[in-house]
C-alpha cells in the first residue's frame, strides 16, 4: 500500500526525517495551488511522475516516495529520486527496505529510515546524534492517538475548528504525553480565540519536549507559538535565531523573524529576513503578501508588483489583488485602493469574505470616509470563521470606535455594549475599554478590567490592562501629560499605544506632544500597511494628519 494510505505512519517517518538540519521537508498537500495548476486537488493519489513534476515546478531537488506492506510483519520501502531535466524519469534514484515484525517495531524501522535518508543528505553524525529524538518521542507511541491528530488536522483544513478540537482532545485522551497533539490543541485555541486555554495547552506541551529532551523543530515551533501569542517578543527573536542557527534550511522561523521585525519598524532586517524565507521556500504563497508589505514600507514598488505576479504564477488570485490594493495603499491613494480589493467582498469562502470588507473600511477610513468604512464593516460575512461569535464582536468594536471618531456617542455605546462579552483577545479589550472610558461609561471601562482576568500575567495582558488603567486615569483627570509616556514605559511602538497617547495629548491640549505622535503614526508604514490585521482601530492614519477638529467625509 502507499505510503500515503498510512497517514499516521507517514507523520512518524516525516517527523524523524524533519530532525535533519540539511532538509527542509515539504509535503505536496502544502502546494496546492500548484497541484491545482496540474490539475490535481488536495488528499488525491500522486503517481512518481505527478511527484517529479510537482518537485520541478516548486523548485525541490528530489523526491521521497515510499510504500508500506503488510503481511505476516511490516515492510518499509523507501525510494529517494534526484531530480533532472524532466519529470518522466529522475536523474538518480536509490531504494531500501526496511522491516519490521509488528507495530512496535515499526518505529524502529522508521528511525532507522529516517537515519538513512539523512546520510544520503551528506549529514554527518555530529548532526545524527544531535538532532537523535526517537519517532515515538517527537510524535507518540500511539498510532490510534496519531490518527485522531490527523483527523483533527483535515478538519481544521477544512474550516471546522471544533470538529478538530473534539479529535484533538480524544488524541489526548489516548496520550496525555503527545506533546505535538497540545501544541495542536493550543493552536486550535488561539484561533477560536480561548487564550486561557491556549496558554494552558502551550505551557504543557513546552513542559512535555523538555521532559523528552526535544531539541529540534518541534520545540522551537512550540517555543516560538507560545512567545508570539504572549507577547515575549525578545524571546520569540531568540527562539528564531536558535531555530535558523540549527535548521539552517528552514524557511519558517525567516519569516516570522521577519514579520515580527516589520512590526518592530525594523523595515530593511524584516526585508532581509522575509527575503530569505522566499528564497528557502520559493513557491509558499502566503510569504508573497507579507514580503510584498516589507518592500513597501521600504520604498521598493516594483518589486512589490512582482509579489502580486508571482501570486498569480501560484494561481492565489485573491492575495494577488490583495497586494495590488496594498501597492494603492502605500501612496495614499486609499479610494482606489478601496475600489481594487472591492470583489474580495464578494467572496463567500469564508476569509476574503469577512476580510475582504476589513480591507475595503480601512482604506476608506484613511481616507476620511467613516460612515462608508463604517457600512463596509457592516457587510462583512463573519459567520464562516471559526469563532464567529468573537468576529463578529470584533467588528462591532472597529464599528463603535469609527462611531466615537465621528461623533456619535449613542451609536457608538449601542455597538459596544452588546458584544463585550464576546471580545476575546486583551488588545480588542483595552480598545473597548477606552471607548467606553471616553464615551463616560466608566463602570464599563472597569468591568472590561475584569474580563480581562481570564488570562494569565501574560505581557500582552499586562500592557492591555494598564493600557485601559491610563484611559480610566485620563477620563477621571488623574494622568497629566508628562505622565503618559512612563504610562507605556516610556516608549509607545504598538498603534493602540499610540493612539491613546494622541488621544490623550490633545485631550490636555498640549499641541507639542499631539505634534509628535502624529508625525510618528504617520510615517509608522506598518500602521499603513495594516489593512489585514487586526493590528490597528480603523482610521487612525486619518486622525493622525489632521492638526485638530477632524471632520469625517
């Protein structure tokens, strides 16, 4: 049978042969927008010739195919093919077999496979010995619990999270140890926004690889997922200096090295980074509109039009519109802009339809026009997201704060006020609690510090919280100006600190500092280039170039 028929034991090989610092393993369902330029489709067969001709389209040098028979016990065959001019027949092909008498033994057989297929690569045993973790410690001794994370990871594929959830949490059930299944569990959190949870399940799982001595991929994949939803972010650069230092291969600590960077307002090293991941992993789409942002916030259009070529190269049609609208964006030209990204709207998949609109409000937000951002946001189809509960407050929240920008206060506290339990991330909190703060609703903005106690001390709840702690002091008259900077430790670099420091300024009516912070926000490029993240209150380029008395469109 194919090795692809053999889900669970696939996982385990690829898993052992993912220790190699030398390799930078790819799996074809990763490509499929080129399987679908070949006419093929995610979780189809693949013949040795589809397999050559997927490596030469995405630039691989050679194929790992393999077999899995049973009979009286296993057998493991393996062939490794380099690749040449033509995907009929490889340049070179070697075969081994590899046996073994029951399940048990089969990850012996599998480790001894893997160790094979890294000698072939030209590793040394300086390496071997390193990056040595047996399969059943990287994945579980388990095939039953191995199966239900496969399961729970098509259904994830599939835009069902909590479908995945209940196969994740049987996984775990199976075996408690399985760390790969709570770093899972923990990503599956986070995207249905349960950060208690989430943080929970990180925790365990970083306690699980240092239990089994883990030292490759696997743990810095967890150490940097933990980092980055806690807001560690000199932690999360370390942990992605020692991932590259180990898999110098490995395009995926560059990249998120990079966006960390880009948001840091480290432009040129975020350039550098997320030009490297590129070059590591040249057809990986989602890299392109992340790269394509780092170019223009360092002045460079035309490789920016590159970007949305190469996306249509991939077929991903829709992000190549969404970086042609980013190209607008960059030169201010926020109607047109609005205008390019307008069929994403459209769309009922279930991203661009809930983003597309975000897009849309944004650009038309910077440009003045908030009753129409405002309508924008309306239309926005939250309901196919995971966690739509949760989108649709956060929607609500962008909705009330360009209410509050235009001047209606009733508006503004009728939209809040009925999705605030379902806000659940800390910085949608704090912004909430700042409206309310401003709108006058002080016993509101005291309750959201309550909610906000559902997380743990992490850094990001901590700036949320004295975030909404400053806005109640301000509101209250009891934070004079020169108190506000030492309010966020003396330096303000998220846009939601920013904002409430502009807010505050011309509140006191100290013009020089209001002079400041709008000349930071707005040569802040991220806070431009921002459209797809939830990384910014909608309108903020906007009421940062105006010197006083704003008036919306």
């Amino acid at each position: 049978r194919d090795l692809h028929s053999f889900p669970t034991r696939r996982s385990s090989d690829l898993a052992a042969i993912g220790q190699s610092p030398h390799l930078a393993v790819v799996r074809p369902a990763e490509l499929g927008s080129t399987l679908a330029k070949m006419g093929r489709h995610r979780g189809s067969s693949i013949n040795g010739e589809a397999l050559r001709e997927l490596a030469m389209r995405t630039g691989e040098s050679a194929v790992l195919s393999g077999t899995i028979s049973k009979g009286r016990g296993y057998s493991l065959r393996l062939q490794l093919e380099a690749m040449g001019s033509d995907p009929r027949r490889p340049a070179a092909a070697i075969e081994r077999e590899f046996k073994a008498a029951d399940e048990n033994d089969l990850f012996d057989a599998i480790a001894s496979a893997a160790s094979w297929v890294r000698k072939l690569s030209g590793e040394g045993a300086r390496d071997l010995n390193e990056q040595s973790a047996r399969p059943e410690d990287l994945t579980t001794g388990s095939w039953e619990a191995m199966r239900l994370l496969q399961e729970a990871r098509a259904r994830r594929a599939t835009n069902d999270p909590r479908g995945a959830a209940v196969f994740v949490k049987e996984a775990l059930d199976l075996d408690p140890e399985f760390a790969e299944a709570e770093s899972f569990s923990a990503d599956l959190h986070t995207d249905l926004q349960q950060y208690q949870e989430a943080f929970e399940a990180y925790r365990h799982a970083l306690e699980l690889i240092k239990k089994r001595n883990v030292t490759g991929r696997e743990r810095y994949e967890i150490e940097a997922a933990y980092d980055n939803d806690a807001g560690n972010q000199e932690d999360s650069l370390a942990t992605y200096e020692a991932w590259m230092a180990h898999f110098p291969q490995d395009y995926l600590p560059h990249f998120y090295r990079g966006h960390l960077l880009f948001y840091q307002g480290e432009f040129q090293a975020a350039l550098a980074e997320l030009q490297r991941s590129q070059q590591l992993s040249p057809s990986t789409y989602f890299i392109f509109p992340h790269l394509a942002a780092a170019y223009l916030a360092n002045g460079q259009y035309l490789p920016a039009e590159g970007c949305a070529a190469r996306l249509r190269e991939l077929g991903e049609n829709d992000w190549a519109l969404e970086v042609e609208g980013l190209i607008l964006l960059a030169q201010s030209r926020f109607e047109e802009a609005a205008e390019k990204v307008a069929p994403l709207a459209a769309r009922t998949d279930g991203l661009f339809s809930s983003m597309g609109p975000r897009y849309i409000a944004s650009a038309l937000a910077d440009s003045g026009r908030l009753h129409e951002a405002e309508l924008a946001l309306a239309r926005a189809d939250t309901g196919p997201e995971a966690n739509s509960r949760a989108r649709f407050a956060d929607r609500q929240l962008e909705i009330a704060f360009l209410r509050w920008a235009r001047g209606d206060r009733e508006g503004a506290l009728a939209a809040l006020s009925s999705v605030l339990e379902n806000l659940d991330n800390p910085d949608s909190l704090s912004l909430a609690g700042a409206l309310f703060a401003r709108l006058g609703d002080l016993p509101s903005a005291r309750r959201v510090l309550l909610l906000m106690n559902r997380w743990p001390n992490i850094p990001k709840v901590l700036r949320a919280s004295e975030r909404t702690k400053a806005e109640i002091a301000v509101a209250t008259h009891r934070l004079v100006v020169k108190e506000l900077f030492a309010a966020t430790n003396g330096k303000a670099k998220s846009p939601l600190d920013l904002e409430f420091l502009l807010y505050a300024a011309r509140s006191a009516g100290n013009n020089t500092v209001a002079g400041r912070l709008r000349q930071e926000i707005q040569t802040r490029k991220d806070i431009l280039l921002s459209w797809d993240e939830r990384h910014a209150p909608p309108g903020l380029y906007w009421l940062a170039s105006c010197k006083s008395g704003c008036q919306p469109r």
